[in-house]
C-alpha cells in the first residue's frame, strides 16, 4: 500500500512538471496595424462612378485630380462606414467623392450621389 501512495504522489509530481517550460507569452501584436490620423491631410475633389466595393475597398472609375497628382482611370479607395452610410453603393452609381493621399493608399473622405 506504502508503495501505491508513493508511485501515485511521483506521477503528480511528474505530471506537474510537464508543464511549459517558458512563461505563457501574450498573443502576437504584429497583425494588429495602427493607422494614424488622418484629419490633416489634404482633401481632393473628383467626380467618378463605382466599379464594385469589396470589403473596406472601393473601386471607381474616375475624372482624376491634378492637384493629387491622381490620373483618371480606375483606382481602389479605402471607405469607412460614416463615409459611405448615405451613399449610393450600387455598381454603377454616378459619385462626386473626395478623397485623401494617406501612407497607407487612398482613402474616401466623403462620397455623395450625382445627377
């Protein structure tokens, strides 16, 4: 019986110590992107009508701006929901947009419908 209790407090401790050996680390942070603020960068007017939005990203086919430095063609343009609440989304839609050059690409500033 002496034996019993001793092979099963071993086992414990054994158990125990399979544990990790390093401390537990945190999740990994280099997925996390942070975007800085984008109020003091210039806003540009064009007049554009839309190709498709896919997720955060939405293609138009545009009039360009010169003073962006932005040719007309077809460009992807990174949308919040504030921008795009009221905005006609559907493939398309005639759009005046205004837009800002931002490190991370293009981005809406606002987008209205157009006659």
């Amino acid at each position: 019986m002496k034996y019993k209790n001793i092979f099963s407090l071993l086992a414990l401790v054994w158990l125990a110590a399979c544990g990790k050996d390093s401390p537990a680390a945190g999740p990994d942070n280099s997925a996390v992107e942070t975007v800085a603020s984008t109020e003091h960068l210039p806003r540009y007017d064009s007049q554009g009508v839309i190709v498709t939005l896919d997720g955060q990203i939405l293609t138009l086919d545009h009039g360009g701006a010169s003073a962006a430095g932005l040719k007309p063609g077809r460009d992807g343009f990174k949308v919040y929901a504030d921008v795009v609440a009221d905005a006609p989304l559907a493939p398309g839609s005639r759009v005046s947009f205004a837009f800002k050059r931002t490190p991370q690409g293009l981005e809406l500033a606002e987008l209205k419908a157009r006659p």
